[in-house]
C-alpha cells in the first residue's frame, strides 16, 4: 500500500493559520458578547422598570434606504422615543436623553432637539431630524445620515440607526442608451410607482381607484388585466430606427401602428403595460450605425416615451 506522506506546515504558515484562528474567535466572541451584554442589560434594565426604546432607532444600530430622494428640497425623519414596553408595563420615572448626528459631508443635518425628556406621565417624546443638501446631486448618488438618541438619567441607554437617502425620479423616468458604430440602441423605460390604477371597474372597485401593490397582487388573473400601473406608447421613425420585433416587451404590446415605406408597411409606434416598480427595455436597430442617439430622457430623443397612468 502506498504511504500518505503528511506535510507538515512550516512555522511561518502555522503562525498565520493561528492569526486566523484567534481573529475568528475574536469577531466572534465580539458579536456573541455584545448580544449577551445587551441582554443582560435590558433584563436589569426591565427589574428597574426601565424603558428606553424608539419606533426607528434601535440598540443594535438599525439600517434604512430612502428611495426617490429629488436631491433639493430637506428631507425630514421624525424620531418618536417612548419609555413603555406595552400598556402594562411602563417607566415610572423621567427619562432624560441626548441627540447626536454624524451625516455625509455633502449634507448638513439639523435637529430640533439636542436633548430632552421623556416625561413618566406621557411616556412618549419627539424630535425631527432635517437633511438639507449643500451640493448639486444626480440619479443614483446618495447620503448617510446617522442619527444617536441615548438616555442619560437615570440609565444609560444608547439607541441609533442609519439613514440612506438615495437620488432618484419617483414616477416614470427613460433614458436612451447608445454609443456611435453600436448595431442598435436600447430604450430603458423604468416605473417607481408602487400602486396600480383600476381601468375596469369589478366587486368594489370603481374606474380611478388606486391599489397598492399587495391588494392588487390579491387578485385574481382576470381582475389583475382591468388594473395597470403604467401604460408606455413608443413612438419612431422607421427611416431611423426599426423595432426588434423579437423583443419581450415589443411581443407584450398592442396597438401597433405601422406606415407604409416603399410599398411596405413598416411599425412607427406601440404601446405596452408596465408592473409596478419595474423596468423594460426595447432595442431599435439604427438605419446609421455611425450615430449616437443617446439620451437621458430630459428631451425629445429618437424614440418619443408618451407615459400613461
């Protein structure tokens, strides 16, 4: 039988492999620590009858991404503390606590309150954080706002959460995307909405009403085709550009116009449906490959976007 020959590591590889070992024990330890200090903490916390908690922030750090951010205007978080586990159970005392910020650079934040107090007989307090932007920004950039709110009196509490405020169109938006000598372009036509609108009126649903994506998604399939989220019309020059008549979205359309070029009719224009909070994309092959048609959506491109909803 042949022997297995065992190589032993050199001393140099068996100090990493130790490395390793004690900072996996470290990070885990770390993180299996913490939860149990919390724990403890919170059980002494509940023998003292002591409450400190928050609809947003929490012990542990949460984390939030706000979507459709326009960039300009503030945006406004209201932070609601209370000191009560339920209606039962409730601090009997007053609670006085501090605020702090730590914001992205491009950003100021302001609250209208740096401290406060939780009083015993309401057991609830407030304040609002403002995020005011000090620079210009685009689709798809975005700020961190992180907000501490921690008890001082008469225990020591800390809670906090991180707030993400990403640059975005909440609605319908396009763009056309397109580089010289590329065969075909691609309009990219994305819907934010998050409701559908009934066309159709069934059971108690009337023409105009709007459902939210968990009603509509209650229906049954033969409700769900007299609501749409958004309807898209693309109309084009043939002499341009031609639609791949291939693609999932051109074969989900209706309404097809055509005109006719040489004896041939040739489509100029259809219409398609769109799911809420999603995207399609359409290719259109370029009669001059030497062009570049790219647009982001701010004017009149080579394909017209008509939107609907």
């Amino acid at each position: 039988m042949r022997k297995i020959r065992i190589k032993r590591l050199t001393k140099f590889q068996r100090g990493i492999v130790a490395i390793v070992g004690v900072l996996t024990f470290l990070t885990v330890g770390f993180t299996l620590g913490r939860f149990v200090y919390h724990q403890v903490l919170n059980f002494y916390f509940r023998t003292q009858n002591f409450y400190f908690e928050s609809d947003k922030l929490t012990q542990d750090g949460a984390s939030y991404s706000l979507d459709y951010w326009n960039g300009v205007d503030p945006y406004n978080i209201v932070i609601n503390l209370n000191s009560f586990k339920n209606n039962h159970l409730k601090s009997d005392s007053d609670i006085d606590y501090k605020v702090s910020l730590n914001c992205s650079s491009a950003v100021i934040c302001n609250s209208t309150k740096d401290s406060g107090t939780i009083y015993h007989d309401s057991n609830n307090d407030q304040f609002i954080v403002t995020i005011t932007p000090t620079q210009t920004f685009k689709d798809g950039d975005s700020v961190v706002a992180e907000i501490v709110a921690e008890s001082v009196s008469p225990y020591h509490k800390k809670l906090s959460a991180q707030f993400k405020l990403v640059v975005g169109t909440y609605g319908l938006s396009h763009e056309i995307i397109d580089h010289e000598n590329d065969v075909y372009l691609e309009v990219k036509v994305t819907n934010t909405l998050l409701f559908y609108t009934v066309k159709e009126a069934f059971g108690s649903y009337q023409v105009g009403d709007q459902l939210a994506i968990a009603q509509y998604n209650a229906l049954s399939t033969e409700d769900k085709k007299k609501c749409v989220s958004a309807t898209i019309t693309l109309s084009f020059d043939p002499n341009v550009v031609y639609v791949d008549n291939n693609s999932t979205t051109f074969l989900q359309g209706y309404d097809i116009q055509t005109e006719k070029m040489n004896g041939y009719d040739y489509i100029n224009q259809f219409t398609f449906d769109m799911e809420a909070s999603s995207s399609s994309m359409v290719r259109f092959y370029k009669k001059d490959v030497t062009k570049d048609y790219s647009s982001d959506g701010s004017s009149e491109g080579v394909v017209k976007v008509e939107y609907r909803y």
